[in-house]
C-alpha cells in the first residue's frame, strides 16, 4: 500500500532534551552540513504491508511489514511505524520500530547520513530523530557515534549522546581529507565484553 500526506515546516525548537545527558559534537564537527532544506517542503510518503491509516486531526496511523517512509531525500524503514498527524492534520511525529530502525538523509552538500537503532522518534515539525537502543548515526565522510540513546537534529547536524549503565558514548571524528587522498573509513565500534558461562 502507498500513500502520501501533507507535512509542514516549523522553526526548530531552541532547547534539545535538557534533561539529556548529553555529549554536544557538534563544536568537534568541522564545516558541519545540515540535511537538505527541500526535504522539508515535500510529501511524505509511505508503503507498508499493512496500514490502518487516517487522514484526520489528532490521529495515529499504524504501518507494519515491510514499512518505508520517505519524504524528499529522507527514508525511514523497520518492521512497525506510528503516524502522528496534529490538530492541524499535519505529520508531527514518526515512530519507527524494527531490527534495526533505519533513517537515512542527504545533506546540502549530497553527503549521508543514517542512523540505526530499535526505535527511532523522529519529530517531523523540528527535525529532530532520537534513536534508542544500540543506537548509531553515521555522518558520510565525517564520523559515526554509538550510544544508548542519541538525539540528531537534522537542521544542525548537532548529535547528543547517553549511554545507560556503566556504558560510554563511542564517537569516531574523521580528518579532513587530503586533495587526492582516499577518504578516511571509521574504526569498527568497541564490541561489549561478555563473561563466559560457569562450567556445571
């Protein structure tokens, strides 16, 4: 099933979570780009294998199977997906659950961006996607960061970080590329220890 809704454009929350314990990369990040503004200005649309869908004020749409959103050069896809619209009938909010949850983006200057994790917020008014659970954003040609929960707002590439426990926040910034040298690739993540199981 494809469908398509209307969204809007809203001026971007001044305050990010400020209860968040959070890791600002953004100073870290140079030349930092932000995702393509047009993005914003178009229809989202969406295929799944099965929908219970509205197109009514202060409604939630249900996706599953299979489930891709898109809107301009934005794509969300996972198993299950939860389509807020607000009291204006405008998309506010997509939840995206799945093994993993997916959202990829160019930015103004044509370079991805994709985070995964088991859910995945992503606040359509503000542009803000918060990923939870064995989270990751990958930032094409600039770095990746890995935590329990991370916020990125696709306006101003800013990315916070928790980690839940006695875990860390994982960032890898990458150099500026040399003129005719390959790009740098990203270490691969530091994998969790496990303790072997007791003999009986």
């Amino acid at each position: 099933m494809k469908a398509t809704a209307r969204t809007r454009r809203a001026p971007t929350s001044p305050k990010l979570s400020a209860s968040l314990l959070a890791l600002g990369l953004l100073a870290l990040l140079p030349a930092a780009a932000m995702a393509k503004k047009s993005d914003r200005d178009q229809p989202m649309n969406y295929d799944a294998k099965y929908t219970e869908a509205f197109n009514a004020p202060n409604t939630i749409s249900t996706l599953k199977g299979s489930v891709k959103v898109v809107q301009g050069t934005m794509v969300l896809t996972g198993d299950v997906a939860k389509i807020y619209m607000d009291g204006e009938q405008q998309i506010a909010r997509v939840v995206v659950t799945g093994n993993p949850a997916h959202i990829q983006q160019l930015d103004e200057n044509n370079n991805l961006v994709q985070g995964d994790a088991a859910t995945l917020d992503y606040d359509n008014i503000n542009g803000i996607a918060v990923l939870t659970t064995n989270a990751v954003v990958r930032q094409q040609g600039r770095g990746e960061f890995h935590g329990d929960k991370l916020t990125y707002n696709t306006n101003t590439s800013l990315i916070t970080g928790e980690a839940g426990g006695d875990g860390l926040v994982h960032g890898v910034i990458l150099p500026k590329p040399k003129p005719g040298a390959p790009a740098a690739t990203p270490p691969a993540a530091p994998q969790p220890t496990t303790k072997p199981a007791e003999g009986h």
